[in-house]
C-alpha cells in the first residue's frame, strides 16, 4: 500500500525565517514516525499561498504567520 501524503503549507514574508522554519520541521518530520507522510512548504504571500492549494491536492493544512498583511495587497 502506497504510502499517504500530507502537506502543509506554512505563509510567512520574512523568507530567511520561512526557510528555517521548513527546514528545522522537514527534518524532524524525517526523523520521527510519520504515518501519514507529513510534507511542509511555505510561500511568502497570501496569493502564492491560494495558487499552491489550487494546484496541489495533497494539501492538508495550512499555517499562517500572525502578522501576515499581504493577504488584502494579493487579491
């Protein structure tokens, strides 16, 4: 049986911290048991964010930085 397939996908605009934050969670998702084959990715806007739910079914979740403010600028 072919394993599942979860992403999810973290917003944040500050890229360095953005990729720090995938990276540290894709390792520890590697290194833990994971069943369900949690997957994380991230954009740095709102928009980016809808076009990668749009296009990506495997998207489960979704993580937004609090103090995100492109979401009005995106649309």
């Amino acid at each position: 049986m072919k394993k599942p397939i979860s992403r999810i996908l973290i917003i944040n605009d500050e890229k360095l911290v953005l990729k720090e934050l995938i990276k540290g969670l894709n390792a520890a998702a590697k290194s833990m048991e994971n069943p369900f084959g949690i997957l994380f990715s991230g954009v740095t806007t709102a928009h980016e964010a809808l076009q990668s739910i749009e296009q990506d079914g495997d998207i489960q979740g979704l993580v937004v930085d609090d103090r995100l403010y492109t979401l009005k600028k995106a649309l």
